[in-house]
C-alpha cells in the first residue's frame, strides 16, 4: 500500500491545482468569499487513520560489498544496493538496514522497530543468509497472525527465497535465461488485481507492461507455473498474478501475493 502513497498525493495536488487554475482568472479575497470554509480551496482533508503516513521498512542486507570484493573483501562485508532503500523512500517511507549477520538479537530488536520488510535481489541461497531469511519471513507471518499489519515484499532472490522456503524444497527452482533482460507481465486469466499491487496501475499502463517489454528481469532462476502448482504448499500459500518468458520464450512464474497475508514476491525489478 505505500508503495502508491505518493500516487494519490500526486492527484490530489494536481485536482487542487486544476481548482487554482480555474478560478486564476477571478482571484478573490478570502473576505470576498463569503466566508465558505466548506471550500475545496479552504478545506484540508484529514488523513486516513488506517494508512501510516511514515513508515519504517526493514531491508535484508545480502553478503557482499556490492562491487564484487574490489571495495571490501572482509568476509563478513555486506550491502544494500541503493535502488531499493531509493524505491522504499520514493514511496515516502524511511529505511531501517537489517544486517543478516549481526547478532540475531540486535536483527530481531530491529524488526520489533519496522512496519515492513523488504528482501532484495542477490544471489545467496544458502548458509546464515538463507537461515536469516527464513526467520525473517516466519516472524512476519507471526506478527500478521497476531493481528498486526505487517508486509514482506520479496525482489528476485527474495522470490527464490520465499519458493524454496515455503515449498520445503531448496531444489525446486529451474534453469532460466532472463539475465539482464526487459520482459512483458502477462496477466493470469479472470486475475482479480483488487487489493494488490496493481490495484492503482492506470488501465493504459496494466495493457502496455502486457504487450511491451517494460519490467526488467535479472535472474537466472526461477519456477515454472506447472512445477509451482504441483506444490501444495506453494499454490495453497500464493496466488500467480503475473508470468514471463525467457530469451528461449520458457514462461516462469514472476509476481505471486499471498492468499492471507500481505506477502508479495517478484521474480522481476520493480525499484528498476
């Protein structure tokens, strides 16, 4: 839901300045108004109490220095690429770096402080970060089950993550050729977008990412829509939005939602 924030604050500026053009050319002073406080011009709308306004997201780090060892080569190094603490604070909200390799108190003291979680894109699959990640997502789905409002999107490796994780198999993933590649988002059949990341996408664009290769994909794995269904626990946990093709036209999975939490997983780079 924060990620659109902004969108509505952009129309509602612009409606506001529409109402300022219209009445330029007959500026009147607020005393010649009649005093009408109801005015859109006059009235300041309260803000939602069910939307958080500042939120603070928590982004997994992933080992590595970012530059491939030639800015730090200590083994415990790790980084938050700049796309994604940019994408979160594009939306309004503030970032909290959660270091997969710091103490595991310190993390989870942390994540008591964040109103969300981000895993990014990366090539760790396994050992502490792996380990991390999924204690991550079940503390998320723990606060969710307490009643408390709490969303994990997932980019690229964190989709890898988040289908070995919950498939219960660290071999379910396939072989795909999508390195550095742009890619149409086909739609799945009768998909109800309401309630989900696309909710706010205008008609035009939802048509355009069909049709011309607007979203980026950076993967060379992923999970085919017939091996995703066969697991019962993947297809009982997530609902397929979206599909992609490779270079050799092999259709993966690329945008799931979770059926009863707020989970959201991308086998493409929204922040790009």
């Amino acid at each position: 839901m924060w990620n659109y924030l902004w969108i509505l604050t952009l129309i509602s500026l612009s409606e506001e300045l529409s109402l300022a053009k219209a009445a330029q050319s007959n500026i009147l002073l607020p005393s010649q108004l009649n005093d009408d406080l109801s005015s859109p011009l006059f009235r300041c709308l309260a803000p939602d109490p069910k939307l958080n306004y500042r939120p603070v997201i928590g982004i997994l780090s992933h080992p590595g220095d970012g530059a491939s060892g030639r800015l730090n080569n200590a083994t415990n190094a790790s980084y938050i690429a700049a796309s994604y603490v940019k994408f979160v604070e594009s939306a309004g909200a503030r970032v909290i770096p959660l270091i997969y390799n710091e103490p595991r108190e310190i993390l989870f003291q942390k994540l008591n402080l964040v109103n969300g979680v981000l895993f990014t894109g990366g090539w760790a699959k396994s050992g502490l970060y792996y380990d991390i990640a999924k204690a991550v997502f079940k503390k998320a789905l723990a606060k969710n089950d307490a009643g408390y409002h709490f969303p994990l999107y997932a980019i690229c490796l964190g989709f890898e993550l988040l289908t070995m994780i919950i498939s219960k198999d660290n071999n379910i993933l396939e072989s795909f050729n999508a390195a550095d590649q742009a890619s149409t988002l086909q739609f799945m059949e009768n998909v109800n977008i309401e309630g989900t990341v696309f909710q706010r996408f205008p008609p035009d664009l939802l048509k355009k990412m069909s049709t011309d290769c607007l979203v980026m994909q950076n993967h060379l794995y992923g999970i085919s829509p017939e091996r995703f269904q066969e697991n019962q626990d993947l297809s009982s946990f997530f609902k397929i939005l979206t599909t992609s093709a490779d270079a050799n036209n092999k259709v993966y999975v690329s945008t799931v939602e979770a059926n009863n939490y707020p989970v959201t997983a991308f086998q493409w780079h929204p922040e790009v």
